[in-house]
RNA sequence: GUGAGCGUAGCUCAGUUGGUUAGAGUAUCAGGUUGUGGCCCUGAGGGUCAUGGGUUCAAAUCCCAUCGCUCACCCCA
C-alpha cells in the first residue's frame, strides 16, 4: 500500500469542517484589524531562507527541503513564512504603495524533523506580518489578534509570554554579561548547552535539563540590560495587552529561535498539546527587510500552528460545530424513474438546496434509512403511478408529516417545495 | 540524528501456561410481507494476525531481523 510520506497528514472530510471554522475565524479577525491576505509560492530560492532566517538556525541547518530545479538552482519549499513575505515586500516595493503594510497568511510550510504529537513535516500555519512601523502599538496588536483568534476558538488553558531581546547591540553586550557569568559554572553545564555557550548562549535558557535550569536560574536577566527604547516600547506593550485585557506574563527566558528578531518576543502557549506546547510565536524584525536587499524597514509579525491549535480545541473540547445536514433527500420507488429524480435535483440544487439522490438503485427502505442518515430535513417521493399525474409527496423528516403536491411540471414543483419547507 | 513503546477486520480492541476453522463492539451492505427513516431484530461481506526467518508435533502467542506507526529528546508552530 501507498502510504503518505511520514510527517504528512490527509485531512479527510470529518475534519475538514474544523478547519474551515478556523480558518474563517483566521480570516474574520484579522479582517476586523484591517490586514490583507497573501499567497506567496510554496517553493523560493534557498538563498532567501538561509539569509533571512540565518545559517545558524536549526531550521536552516538540518531541517529544510532543498532541491535543484533542472536549471540547477537551489529551491527550497518554505520553511516559514515571514522570509517570503518580506521577498514579496522587497519585490513588489509595497513600502511605496503605503508606508504601512498589514499582511496576513494561512499557508502550509514544510520542515524535515522527526514526527511527533503537534510537530509534521508538512504542517499548517496562520500569520501576520505588519511592515512599515516601528511602534510597539503594533507588537500589541498582532499579539492581541493572536489572543482573539484562540479566544474565539474557545481556548481555555492558554498562557501568554512576552520578552524583549532589546536591539542587536544591547543584546551583544548582554552576551557577554551572560558569558562572564557562566564561565566559571560551564562544569555544571549540559554537554548540549556547553555547545550552546559557544554557538548561541542565549539558548542555554530554553534547556529543559534540570541542572541547566538550576545554573541559568539566577543569571543576569537580558531584560535588565537592554536599551532604553526597548525598555519603554516594551513598557507600551504591556500596557496595551493590560489594557486590552489580555493575560500575560514575562518570560526572560523566551529567546525565540530565529536570528531576525528583536526587542518584543512573545509565544503563546496551551497546556493541552503535549510537548510541543507553543501554538504561535513571533516577534519584532526591524533589520531583516533591509538584509534581504530591501529598504530599511522595521516588521513585526507572528505565526501560529494550525494543526496544534486544532489539537489543542480537540483536547480541550472546545469546539462544537452544528452538525451537517442536507435539505431534501429524493427517492425514487421505481428505479426507471433515474433520469427524473436527477433533474429535479438540479432544479433545486439551482435554487441553492443541499440534495442528495440514490446512485446505487437502492431500494425505498434503504433509500430512507440513507436519508435518515444524511439527516435530510425532508424527502421527496416520486411514485410509479402517482409520478404519472403528476403527484408527489414531500414528507417532513422531524414530524413524519406527509404532503401531497400536484404539479405540471419540474418549476411548478420548485416553487411547490420552496413553499412547503420555508413553513419549517 | 538519539531514545522508548506499539503493530490482530475500515475504526476501537479481546484472544488463557503455545492447542480445533482467529473473535466482539462499531461501521458498511441486505432483509424484517404490496412503496417509507430513527429504536429494535436477523443475516452477509470484510483478516497474508505488519513482513521475513527461526524454535516446536503445533505459533496471533516464544526468539531474531526488517519495515511501519506513536511518543519523547534536539529544535520549533
């Protein structure tokens, strides 16, 4: 058997219909923030994912599809999603349509990691990415429209954590605070996190070792010793969610992954999801447009993952959808009656009803037990006999009730069940 | 890349110290008196017991290998 690469998941039809309700969520609330929706392509060129996200990251070192095209160029299908926004950006000069732009995404990106429970190798993500603006309003707000998003889907256990990693050079000098601190204690250190003191220390927070914890908990805290404007952009910040009555809590330790960001971080989290807990991060960006060959622009934006959220509302149970229904199931008792039932279907089907007919030559108590099943709000029968004086019967599902129509012909019997079913 | 656990029907799972033709629930399909749903009843189809090898009179069961899946680590959404 033919299986689906490991990492990759169907999505069959049973789900289907919560991932639409998330998406429309998705699309409602940033709608009501005034974002605009973008598609970018799937695949780019390497070089814009390594430049942008950095060489040094995880996700540019081990975990990316790359391949050659037959031109023998480098491409690679996207990791994430703020590199090709702000590709697009770049490319399509919208910082000269409009000094701000509010984007927003749902895309599926693509990650070569070993499977587990909230992590695939084609996984699904929802973002934003404002360009343009340097005010921290906007931190707020993208952090805000996360926050609605999950609220709307009725997420409970849910935390919010914020940090600022302050400005390049701020967070240089930190480093080096942080370097003094620990070079006398590197024997108690993890074998990984020793590594981490040499490659990118500030990682050594994210350690999920016991004794590493105990080592970094009491070192200097970056959020001490970053600059100033950071310092009072942060301070906007949590006055916005304070105010927008959005919980949250600084978390110094939350050093986010990529090399781009700085000042605001924040990650929400949800405690129903297993290990990978995070179900959306992001950040402020002001020097990424610029290195990737754009004008200076300063950018802030999130990414949430779709397929963890959605574990998390099952896990939760917070989602109940109304249950799918259909408005009229047509039998046929005489199974010649085929190309009729067809036809009156794509009547009412053209005035928008859900209509279900039997391909299978059933017979009547099999076709209404399909009805039944397809919670047909009413069925139509279409007798041998009666079909031929133009009778048939409309039989509402709830009440058993049966109705008798007389019509000349398929329009007169449209407008016959329009009248009947609207009394429902 | 590292570690642990698990593979029996479409799905969820029983299957005794190794012992007849491998079971249940659910789902699917059909029937339950002329042409009418739900509840209920009856029946049917559906299995290379993951695959390959070994031990044994006898293997779903014990051993080995391979493959697959899951969870966790690293890291991230």
């Amino acid at each position: 058997m033919i299986k689906s690469i490991p990492g990759t998941k169907d999505i069959l039809p049973e789900e289907i219909i919560y991932w639409k309700n998330l998406e429309n969520i998705v699309h409602q609330i940033f709608s009501n923030f005034n974002y605009k929706e973008i598609r970018t392509p799937i695949f780019e060129e390497t070089i814009l994912f390594s430049r942008g996200i950095g060489e040094e990251t995880d996700i540019v070192g081990k975990e990316m599809y790359t391949f050659f095209d037959k031109g023998n160029t480098s491409l690679t299908l996207k990791p994430e999603m703020t590199a090709s926004v702000v590709r697009s950006f770049i490319e399509h000069s919208l910082g000269k349509l409009q000094p701000l732009n509010k984007l927003y995404y749902i895309s599926p990106m693509f990650r070569q990691e070993r499977p587990q429970a909230g992590r695939q190798r084609q996984f699904h993500q929802f973002g934003c990415e404002a360009i343009g603006s340097n005010s921290p309003i906007l931190d707020g707000e993208i952090i805000i429209t996360a926050y609605r998003i999950l609220q709307k889907l009725n997420l409970k256990d849910l935390k919010v954590k914020i940090n600022s990693l302050g400005i390049p050079s701020a967070r240089e000098s930190y480093k080096k605070i942080l370097r003094e601190y620990l070079r006398n204690k590197l024997h108690l250190l993890s074998e990984d996190s020793r590594k981490r003191f040499e490659n990118n220390i500030l990682r050594i927070f994210d350690s999920k070792i016991e004794s590493d914890i105990d080592v970094v908990k009491d070192a200097p805290k970056l959020i001490d010793y970053i600059d100033d404007e950071s310092k009072k952009d942060f301070e906007v910040v949590k006055e916005l969610l304070t105010n927008n009555e959005i919980p949250f809590e600084i978390d110094s330790k939350l050093v986010r992954g990529l090399d781009y960001y700085c000042k605001t971080t924040f990650e929400i989290i949800s405690g129903k999801v297993g290990a990978q807990s995070a179900l959306c991060g992001g950040g402020r960006y002001d020097l990424l447009i610029e290195q990737l060959g754009g004008p200076p622009t300063p950018g802030v934006g999130f990414a949430a993952g779709i397929e963890r959220i959605l574990l998390a509302c099952k896990n939760e149970n917070s989602t109940t959808l109304p249950e799918e229904s259909i408005d009229i199931f047509i039998i046929r008792i005489d199974d010649e009656l085929i190309k009729e039932v067809f036809n009156i279907a794509d009547i009412l089907r053209r005035g928008s009803l859900k209509v279900e007919i039997d391909y299978l030559g059933k017979s009547v108590k099999s076709q209404m037990r399909e009805a039944n099943k397809l919670k047909a709000k009413f069925v139509l029968l279409i007798g041998g006999t009666e079909y031929k004086y133009q009778k048939y019967i409309l039989k509402v599902m709830k009440t058993g009730e049966q109705i008798e129509l007389s019509a000349n012909n398929f329009l007169e019997l449209q407008s016959l069940i329009y009248q009947k079913i609207s009394a429902y």
